[in-house]
C-alpha cells in the first residue's frame, strides 16, 4: 500500500489521474472500517486532508458550496439556517466524534443508500462538484447515485464541493433506527418546501438500491397544493391529500428485507414520515406565513 | 512510511508505519500508550477517543499518516491538558515547557489520588469527578468517556442532562454504568463552576 499526502487540490488531482484506483481518505469513517477489518486493501490511499479548500464553504445567493470535507459538526454549527434539512440529517449522523471527522463528500463518495445526508440533499435540490485534470463538471444529485454504493463519478474524478440550494421554505428530516445516535438508518426521509417554486421535494434513504425522491408524490402534492390554492390561503393540508402523498412515497420505495428491517416495515415506515415531516413543515409555512400577514 | 506528530504536547516520531495502520495502533503498539482502548475497531464505541488538534475522534478511524504534523492528547495526558487549561496556558503543551513525555505518560497510574486526603498523582478534575462518583466500573469505556467528557466541560461549562447524554452518545459502557457517569460529569461540571 501507498500512502499518497498532496498538499493542494491540484497535487490530489494528478494523483487520482496517475492512480485511478487510489482511494480518497478524509474523514476516514468509512474508509478505515474496511482496512480495519481486512475488507478492503487499496494499493493506493489518498490522503486529502492537507487540502484545505475542501474544509470552506461559501454562502452564495441562491446556493451553499459546501467543501467536500466539511465535517457534519461545521454543518450543524454553521448552516443550519441556510441548509436546515441537511443540518438535521447531520446531526442524526453517528456520534459527535464521527460528526468531527465525516463530511458530505465522504457521504457521496461512498454512495450508500444509507448514507444520511442524501435525502436532505435530493430534497433540497443540489449538485456535486466533481473535478479531475481533464476539467470540472456539475452532476445533478438525481443523476448522481447510480447503484448500490455507486455513483457517476470517473475514476480520475474527485468531489471537491457540493453546491446545495439555500432553502427558501421549512425542510425536515426523518430517520428510523434503534436509537439516537450510531444508527445506520434503517430508512430515512427528507422534505422541502420550496414556496418560491410553488414545488415539493423529497428524499427517500435506505429503501431503494440508491437514494431516491418520491417524483409521482412530489408531482401529486404540487397539483394538489396549487388547485386547491393552499400556498395563497395557508389552510391546513387535507387529511386525504397527506395519506395520498404518505401511500405515494411508500409506493417509491424499492426496499429489501436485511438485519435492520423487513422491505414491508421501510414501505410504511417512509409513509409514515412522509406524512409527519409535511405536516411539520406545512405547519412551520403556514406559521411563518400567519406572522407575515400579522405585520402587514 | 515515517509519522512525525505532537503527543501529549511533545514532538513524537513513528518509524516503519504500515500505510493502512490506524492512529490507534501507533498510540497503541508504537508508543507504548496503551490508554485508548481498542475494541470495534469501526468507530461504534468511542473508548479509542482522543482528542486531534482539540477534536474528539475515534483514533481507529484516523489513518496514522493523517496525524503528519498535527496533535493529539490522550488520555494518557490528559491530567497535564487539564492542568495548563486552568492556568490558562497553552493547553496543547506545544508551545512551552507543558506537556507529557512518553516516559511519564506510559508511567501514569490513575491510582493514589485519595478523594479524602487529596493525597498522591494530579489527576483531572473528570478524572477525579469519576472516581468519586463511582463512575468506574471494569474501567473499559472509561478513558474514551473522560476524553469526551472533558472536551465537553471545556466547550460547554454547565451542559444539561442533555447535553452530556449527546456529547457521550458516541461513547458505549458495556458495563452500562450509565447513571453513574452521568453524576460524575455532572459532579465535574459542579466543581468546575464553583471553582474547586
């Protein structure tokens, strides 16, 4: 094995060209599991911790770019009024000395369908910044996960920053597991309003080969929502349209039965929180809206 | 490869490091600090915790070469890390006479530190704080809990239940010695406030 220490993002960049298969090392949280139990003998590691752009991120206009190494704690320290559903998928992450080490890119790099900040960023609406020596491109989150622990990337290609949407409307997050904290979901849930949009969107972890959204939910509760002038009159979402869109988000699952739940038991547990995380988020529009009109 | 890094406040150099070898084995095997507790290996139950440049992490999830040029205490140091941290100095030991060598620190014995007579080794406040609350059962999960809990008490001097529960959630007591953690932290955080 070789361990490979670029001090820049451009020395990182020709290492991954020289050696495709090196595997990046950031925060170590999945990577070293599987060299500390003979999972995994990568000729190559690369090492990017001395690359400090990828521990920044920047507050732009419409959108966060979010270095790849930025360690959950910094998330949920210093974004959660920008990115409050990924904050809150941060903080279900592990422990607080996972939360020290691990970071988004690490999350997408792996490409688990377990992985806890991926509902937060399909629901938001983000895209990955993926550079090699040949150029840089932005993958769109929804083309991004491609497999069970797959992803778009090319083999010379490194994460160097995900560019997420500022949320404009109440996000949630869901997850179900054992306990608090060390749990590998065993799914998970995301939801934002986008007001400005007049739009919905989901993330569905941990039940599907990939992260996914529920699409054909998402595209019901927005006809419902617009016919039925919801986001102009601020009334409270009809019980049967919640169950719908709850039966609509099951229904966009794909789960497998394994050691941390039955396929039967994600279906109604992703419907389930698709219900309450709308509820929740509608009541938080519905509240900010009330205040709004109050003042004026 | 070669590991230079700051233990315990006091430059340290590892020699034949395997690439895949974890910062825990180098503290574990190669420096003779057999303080952080090696048993998931992945990261599940925090008695690896130390702390790299101020930060709690579980040592087992550090590459060695990742620590090049960074610092790490133990629990091993932990004691001294406290003790300039009261006297406002520099708590990492790096930058003056603070500190502990590898010597003392394979030496350190959390014992003869007599809660009536204050008698015997300096110990940490929360290293006191858990003997005197009988936080200490078969002693596994202890070191990593005392790393933790200590980076909490600096960070946050008077944490609810709350907050120690979240802080400690990374951290497993096999013995499941929960409460009587909880009143040493708390005892710790007590102490801390009114100064003794």
């Amino acid at each position: 094995m070789d361990f490979l220490r670029p001090a820049s993002w451009e020395e990182a960049l020709a290492a991954k060209a020289e050696h495709p298969t090196a595997v990046p090392i950031a925060g170590g949280t999945d990577v070293m599991v599987e060299i500390n139990f003979d999972h995994r003998r990568p000729e190559y590691l690369l090492n990017l911790n001395r690359v400090g752009d990828l521990y920044e991120w920047e507050v732009g206009e419409d959108s966060v770019r979010l270095g790849a190494s930025v360690p959950y704690t910094k998330i949920m320290e210093n974004l959660r009024a920008e990115l409050p559903g990924l904050a809150l998928a941060s903080h279900t992450v592990a422990s607080p000395q996972i939360r020290n080490r691990g970071g988004v890119g690490g999350n997408l790099g792996t490409a688990s369908p377990a992985g806890d900040a991926h509902p937060a960023l399909l629901a938001a609406g983000a895209e990955v910044e993926a550079e090699s020596v040949r150029g840089t491109r932005r993958i769109p989150i929804d083309a991004f996960y491609t497999g069970v622990k797959r992803n778009a990337l090319a083999p010379d290609e490194l994460i160097r920053a995900v560019h997420i949407k500022k949320a404009d409307g109440p996000q949630q997050y869901s997850k179900v597991g054992t306990r608090n904290a060390m749990v590998i979901a065993v799914c998970a849930f995301g939801l934002a309003l986008h007001p400005e949009t007049r739009s919905v969107r989901t993330g569905i972890g941990s039940a599907a080969p990939t992260p996914v959204r529920a699409q054909a939910a998402e595209e019901f509760l927005n006809a419902a929502l617009e016919e039925g002038g919801f986001w102009d009159n601020g009334k409270i979402i009809t019980p049967s349209v919640a169950k719908q869109f709850a039966e609509l988000c099951s229904a966009a699952c794909n789960p497998i039965d394994d050691v941390r739940g039955t396929a039967s038991y994600r279906r109604h547990a992703v419907g389930v929180m698709a219900r309450r995380t709308l509820t929740w988020t509608w009541e938080s529009y519905r509240g900010a809206r009330n205040a709004s009109e109050g003042a004026a | 490869m070669r590991v230079n890094f700051t233990v315990n406040g006091r430059p340290q150099e590892a020699d034949d490091v395997w690439e895949g070898e974890s910062l825990l084995y180098v503290l574990r095997e190669r420096m003779g600090l057999p303080g952080s507790k090696n048993a998931c290996e992945q990261g599940e139950c925090g008695s690896c915790t130390v702390r790299l440049d101020g930060v709690p992490v579980c040592s087992c999830l550090v590459a060695a070469g990742q620590v090049q040029g960074r610092e790490v205490v133990t629990v091993e140091g932990l004691a001294e890390y406290a003790k300039d941290r009261a006297e406002g100095g520099c708590a990492s030991g790096a930058c003056g006479t603070g500190g502990t060598t590898l010597d003392e620190a394979q030496r350190w014995q959390a014992k003869g530190a007599d809660s009536q007579t204050g008698e015997g080794v300096e110990l940490a406040p929360i290293q006191q704080a858990f003997i005197d609350a009988g936080a200490v059962q078969c002693g596994f999960c202890t070191p990593g809990l005392l790393v933790a809990a200590d980076e909490m008490l600096e960070r946050n001097p008077n944490p609810t239940d709350a907050d120690i529960r979240e802080a400690l959630s990374g951290n497993l007591c096999r013995c499941t010695g929960y409460e009587k953690i909880m009143d040493a932290v708390r005892l710790a955080a007590a102490r801390q406030s009114e100064g003794v």
